[in-house]
C-alpha cells in the first residue's frame, strides 16, 4: 500500500516498515546514509535508486517530523 508519494509499507516487505516502493530499500537506511555523510548520488548508486526516490524518502521523513508532537515532561 502506498502511504505517500513513492513510499510503501507491506507486512511481506522488512515487516512493514516504509520502503521505497518498488523496491526492497526501507526509508530509514536511505535518511541514515544521507545523515551518516553520504550525497545523493552515492545513496543512489549504492542502492539503485534514482534521484526522485531518494527525494522521496526525505520528503516523508520531514513529513513525519512535522507530524511529531513533544510533551515536555515536568521535572
């Protein structure tokens, strides 16, 4: 089931965690490449993916931090 532009989950694929759709490459590992210094180009080519996938997968996880809601708990 697509759950955002380019971004699937399936209980069949990595348990249901987000991947790219299309493919077996869970959104995490290409948001923790990028973070861990990796350029687009290198995520793209170590995972076969093209540009707007990689996109893809930033544009969710932005989305999900929007999404996140912190309660500051009182000391």
């Amino acid at each position: 089931m697509e759950i955002a532009r380019q971004i699937s989950v399936d209980k069949a694929i990595h348990h249901g965690t987000p991947v790219i759709s299309g493919t077996r490459v869970p959104v995490s590992i290409v948001v923790g490449s990028l973070a861990s210094g990796m350029n687009k180009e290198e995520v793209m080519q170590e995972y076969e993916l093209t540009k707007e996938q990689v996109e893809a997968a930033l544009s969710y996880a932005a989305d999900l931090v929007k999404q996140t809601e912190v309660v500051a708990l009182e000391a």
